[in-house]
C-alpha cells in the first residue's frame, strides 16, 4: 500500500509523529508558518480594526461636554453659551428618528431616554413630557404676594387674580360673549403660562424622559419691581439667584441648560442691559452666559440675538372649553363692518422717525377711517370694551409701531376679526414666527413706514383698492388665527384647540429635539450661521441653511452703538414704553 504524502497527513498525526524525514519536518514548519500569519492577520483585521471602527463611532458620537465652558459640540445657535457666533444643528426630520438599542450610545448621550419615548407609540405623551423645576418661592408665588411692587403706576394685583387672568369683564354692551372675558394686564403671561402649565397634560417627575424642562421663574415680574430707582445690582439680583441655583441642579448637567425654557411678559430690551452703567436701562438676564443657553419666551423678541422668542400678548378672551371659540369664530365672521380701517394708539412727538401722527391725521380726515385717541388720563383706550368694539366694526386695524416694534394692540385686532396693517416687519412678520404664518400676505397687509413717513402714501387709497373677495379671504384667516393666539383659561383645558401656550411648549420641544438629534448625527443646521442675522433664520423654509440679502434689510440695520433705526431696541425705548403703557396700547 501506498503511503500518503505527508501534505496530507492530520496536524495532529504530524505533531506525535516519529521518526520523520526531512521533507516532512520541512512541511510541518511551513505549515506552522502559513497558520502564524493567518493568526496575526485575523488579530490585525478583527480585533484591532474593530478597535479603530469604535473610536471613528465615539468620536462621531461625542457627548456633549458638560464641564467645558469654552469647548463644546456645535450646538443650536440660539442656545449657545460662548461668544462665539457657533453655528446650530440642522433641523432633522422628527418623524424619522432612528430606533436606538446601544447602551454605549445611552451612556454618551443621556437624553436618549427621552428621545427614545418618541418610539413609543403606545404612550400619548411619548416625546412630550415636560419637567418642571420646583424653584425657591421667592422666584415666583413670593413676588404675588407683594403684587402692589410690581408695578410704579397700576395696583397689579387684582390683575394677578383669577390665575393671571385679572377680574372678570362685564358684558353689559354686549360686545364680549357671555363667559372667559377678563380685563388681563399685557404684561402678565409670566402667570399665566406658569398656570397653565399646571394643566398640561404630560408633566413628569422623571426629568431623564423630558423633552424640555421649564423654568417657572416670573421674569417679568421681577424686573417690572425694580426699573425705577434701583440700582443694577438689585435688577440682577434675582437672575443671578436663579442662575446659581440652576446651575447646581443635575437636570442642567444633561445639555448645560439647552433643554429649559422660561416665560417672562415683557418686551426683551428690559432683560438686554448693555452695560453695567446705572443709568442703563433693565437687567442682563439675556446677556448672563447660562441664559444664552435656555430659551427664553418674551412678548417682544430682538431680531439679532438667538436665545429669545416671540409669544402672543395676552388678550382679553380666555375660553374655558372648544365651544367658547367657535361661537365666538362665528360671531366674528357674521359683524358687518363699517369702517374700512381704525386706529386706536397715542402720537409719539418726540420721536420723529414715528409715522403715528401721519396715521392719526389720516384717520380723522377720512370719512372711511375710526380713531380712538389715546393719551394720559381717562381714556376710551382704558375701556376693553371701547377697543374691542371698534375692532369688531373695522375692516382693517392699523398697527404702527410705539416705543418698542409690537403691540398688544394687534392681537386684539385679529381676536375681533380685523385684518391688521403693520408698517414694520418687525411688528410681527420676525416675531412670532410660531403663531403667525410666513406668507404674512395671507392674514395681514404691509405698508413699509418710508410710505407714509416720506412719500405721504394715502392708507386709505392702499385698502381701497384690495378686492371685496380678497378682503373676505383675509378676514377668515385671521378669524382661523384665533385659537392659537389666545391664552385659554390657565384653570381649564381645551380638547381639540391648541392655544397660544400649546403653540408654544410643542415649539420648544420640537427645537430640543431637533438639537438632541443633531448632537448625535453631529449635524450643523445652519452654513454660516450669523447670530444678528437671526431673524432671517426665522423666515428660512425647511431645509434651507444659509440666509442672503433680504428686501428687509434696510429694516434691520443695526448701529454700531447698538440701536435700531426705529429706535425699537433702544434701552430708551424700552424706558418709554414703560411710561407709555398706561397711555395705550403700545
């Protein structure tokens, strides 16, 4: 019989084998050979190439640094703590949010937790939970208990009653409905959102499964106690507090205050102190590096810095249930109208860029236009019912600026069905970008104020020539508008409506959650992003990351010394809005 090579003979046969020539031994050794570089090549390729491919996916996935304060991921611009103008992450589609099972990625990111509740179908509240801080009293209900300090001129308390609502409207014109009508101070959404929040229907104890924690701090409140005849460190002192004290929490840790929000019913220059000079105006609540991190929900929004936005003035109609809105909707198509526009507001003199003289002089020449003229002592500007009733009639309400870009005035106007006329892009169009649709063409008319201030442009001739059928378009966009622009009843819940405070906690969620998202892909939303070009950001459609030259530039122009053209950011300003509240609705 034929011996087999030994090529063939069995590693094992090789090994205890005796007695073997030469070509065998040779053949042993280079199989031994051949198997030591398979071994090292498999260690090469699969154990240290799998080294590598994790560290190309932990520094791809890089949690967010929450000790450094100069060296974090990009993150949202508008939340962003360092001077630096860092450009924020891209807007990823929140309804196609990956599924996550790694642990690892649990421990890098500890938001994922809440995250991964968005996957959870079964659950209503699945990426909507909110966490609210349980802050000191003496940041919120302590101030309502010295509600006579917080105002110079007007006795807030009564306007702090009824959950921020103020005391109950009388309907004895007829001009209101029958319920949810109250006589609310534009200046009280601190009390009335923090209410409000007491009913939402997702609130936690588990800040780990929030999608956005809230800070019931009464901003505006603290600082209306001290504007006049205080020094800065009194007007600090609260929000340095406050500050201190989130700071210390282990929810801040998670994104270093990136994923809280609070309310303050002022207008934003109150909390943009400039400087540390005692005769500035306001605090620096916004300009505090902590603050630039959260959100920050003011009546009036700066259209060159990223922490602030624009939520709706309070109105005077606070619906307690759906019916309360529909009967009102449908009240507010049926009126006849018999003015074809109305103005109701007081002149600025001493400002000589303000077109509110021009529009006074044209209101009491026409025989189509209604003035309501506002000015220090009684006034028919001080009766809801006068203002509303004036709004119900007119076809057009004129909302020129004041002190500051917005107005009340103007959510009054569009809650009685009027179409409002702004001369100004930031007396809405940059402002509320969450409540208002950015086809302004579609609920509102624009009449730039170098129409009226320079060319003495007729308002009414403008109004005269839009189409019957295109007015009546109009009027019912903004009468669909209503619902998100009220505040229901803080002590009730609207079933099918979303108001003006569900409008905005649902924005607040969805831009931390597109920040979470982006953290994680380690995505930057936008290409060059200029913090004082923030409002054109605002306008930008999905998907677009870069801003160019706008036609409402020249609107925004900026001075190196910080104001406005207008004289709408001005810490002035700001000052004579204050002493002007009492006089209208500016």
């Amino acid at each position: 019989m034929r011996r087999r090579p030994a090529a063939s003979v069995p590693f094992e046969q090789m090994d205890k084998g005796t007695g073997k020539n030469q070509q065998n031994r040779l053949c042993l050794l280079a199989s031994l050979s051949a198997f030591f570089w398979i071994l090292l090549l498999y260690f090469h390729f699969a154990v240290l190439g799998g080294n590598n491919v994790d560290q190309s996916v932990k520094l791809e996935d890089q949690p967010l640094n929450t000790e450094s304060k100069t060296s974090t991921l990009v993150t949202d611009a508008r939340l962003t703590n360092t001077p630096s103008k860092t450009a924020p992450f891209i807007d990823a589609s929140l309804k196609n949010i990956p599924s996550i099972t790694s642990s690892q990625e649990e421990e890098n990111f500890p938001f994922m937790r809440a995250l991964r509740t968005i996957e959870n179908k079964s659950d209503p509240c699945g990426g909507k939970y909110i966490y609210v801080h349980d802050l000191p009293p003496r940041f919120n209900e302590d101030m309502l208990k010295e509600c006579r300090s917080l105002s110079l001129w007007t006795n807030m308390c009564k306007f702090t009653s009824n959950a921020g609502l103020g005391p109950p409207l009388e309907n004895v014109e007829g001009v209101f409905s029958n319920t949810g009508w109250y006589a609310t101070n534009q200046f009280a959404v601190d009390v009335i959102f923090s209410n409000r929040m007491k009913q939402y229907e997702c609130l936690t104890n588990d800040s780990s499964i929030a999608a956005a924690i809230f800070v019931p701090f009464y901003a505006g409140f603290d600082i209306a106690r001290y504007l006049w005849g205080y020094n800065i460190s009194k007007r600090d002192a609260a929000s340095l507090d406050l500050v201190d004290w989130l700071m210390k929490r282990p929810e801040w840790g998670i994104m270093e205050g990136r994923d809280h929000f609070l309310v303050a019913g002022r207008i934003t220059w109150d909390f943009r102190r400039l400087t540390d000079e005692e005769s500035d105006w306001g605090n620096k609540l916004l300009f505090l590096p902590a603050a630039k991190n959260m959100s920050m929900l003011v009546v009036e929004s700066s259209p060159w810095n990223a922490n602030d936005f624009g939520i709706p003035y309070p109105t005077y109609f606070h619906p307690a249930k759906d019916d309360d809105v529909f009967v009102w909707q449908e009240r507010m198509r049926n009126l006849e109208r018999k003015w074809l526009f109305s103005f109701a507001g007081a002149p600025r003199p001493d400002n000589p860029k303000s077109i509110r003289g021009q529009i006074i002089d044209q209101c009491k020449k026409s025989k189509v236009g209604k003035l309501l003229e506002c000015d220090f002592g009684e006034s028919k500007c001080h009766s809801p019912s006068s203002i509303m009733q004036m709004f119900q009639s007119s076809l057009f309400c004129l909302q020129p600026q004041g002190d500051s870009y917005t107005r009340r005035s103007a959510f009054d106007s569009m809650l009685a069905g009027c179409i409002p006329v702004f001369f100004h892009p930031g007396s809405a169009y940059t402002q509320y970008t969450w409540h208002l649709p950015k086809n302004y063409t579609t609920y509102s008319v624009f009449i730039p104020e170098d129409d009226i201030h320079k060319r003495n442009v007729s308002v009414e001739e403008v109004l005269s020539k839009i189409p019957p059928e295109q007015v009546k378009i109009m009027r019912e966009k903004v009468i669909s508008l209503i619902p998100g622009l009220i505040y229901a009843d803080p002590r009730s819940k609207l079933e099918t409506l979303k108001d003006s405070f569900d409008v905005a906690v649902q924005a607040v969620i969805d831009k931390v959650t597109r920040l979470r998202r982006n953290i994680i892909q380690g995505r930057t939303e936008y290409d060059n992003f200029v913090e004082e070009n923030s409002w054109k950001y605002e306008l930008l459609d999905a998907g677009q990351r870069e801003v160019g030259a706008h036609e409402w530039d020249p609107f925004f122009s900026k001075p190196k010394d910080g104001n406005s053209d207008s004289g709408g950011s001005s810490a002035e300003a700001a000052k004579k809005s204050w002493k002007n509240e009492q006089r209208d609705q500016s």
